[in-house]
C-alpha cells in the first residue's frame, strides 16, 4: 500500500503542477496591469489556490490564498466559486473578503476544459 500511495501522490503532484503552470499563464495576463506575477501553485486535493505577485511600486511580495473553492457552471460558463480567501496583507485581506468570498472567476474558455480537468 505504501508504494502505491506514494505513486499516487506523485501523480497528484503532477496534475496540480500542470494545473498551476496553465492558471500562472492566464492569471499573469490578468495581474499585469497592477504587477508581476511571481507563483501561483494549486492543491487541488485540499481546494486551494496561491498566488504571490509583486505589486507596481513594492518592494515585498503580496500573497493571496483562495482556501476553498468549488468548480461551477453558470449560464454555460465555467468559473471558480471563491468559498474562503486570505491574504498576506491586512488591508487586502479585508478587500478579499469583501469582494471576493462567494464571488465567482470566469474560467477563460481556451483554458477552461483544461482547468475543469485537473482542479
């Protein structure tokens, strides 16, 4: 059982590397206008996401963590519902909780099929 376990961990690994290296190439493209993208990495098992980005004008990066989230289809459209977010920063904090906690994000369509796989 223990190498088995471990060849699915390893697998799972993988899947959520793949996953996290397809949602960087979208999220990049949304978080340019306000800074660098740094990381963004996936644990699909658990149902988290992390993004570290570099805000324009900052010298430390800002983390945000969406804790829990679900897949959903909405009028034909898939999207991540945000159930529970953080951030590193207190004020953003605030914000994500405000504006994003039961929101949804869009999945652009190009990528959506493959996200909807592996997250």
């Amino acid at each position: 059982m223990g190498l088995l376990h471990a060849i699915k961990d390893a697998l799972h690994t993988a899947k959520d590397a793949g996953a996290s290296y397809v949602a960087e190439r979208f999220a990049a493209q949304w978080v340019e206008p306000y800074g660098r993208m740094l990381n963004l990495s996936i644990d699909s098992r658990n149902k988290k996401l992390r993004v570290e980005i570099l805000p324009k004008g900052e010298s430390d990066a800002l983390a945000v963590t969406i804790d829990e989230y679900e897949l959903v289809v909405r009028d034909g459209v898939q999207s991540i519902l945000v159930k529970k977010a953080s951030a590193s920063r207190e004020w953003v904090d605030a914000l994500v909780k405000d504006f994003a906690i039961g929101k949804t994000i869009p999945l652009p369509e190009k990528y959506a099929n493959v996200l909807k796989t592996v997250l």
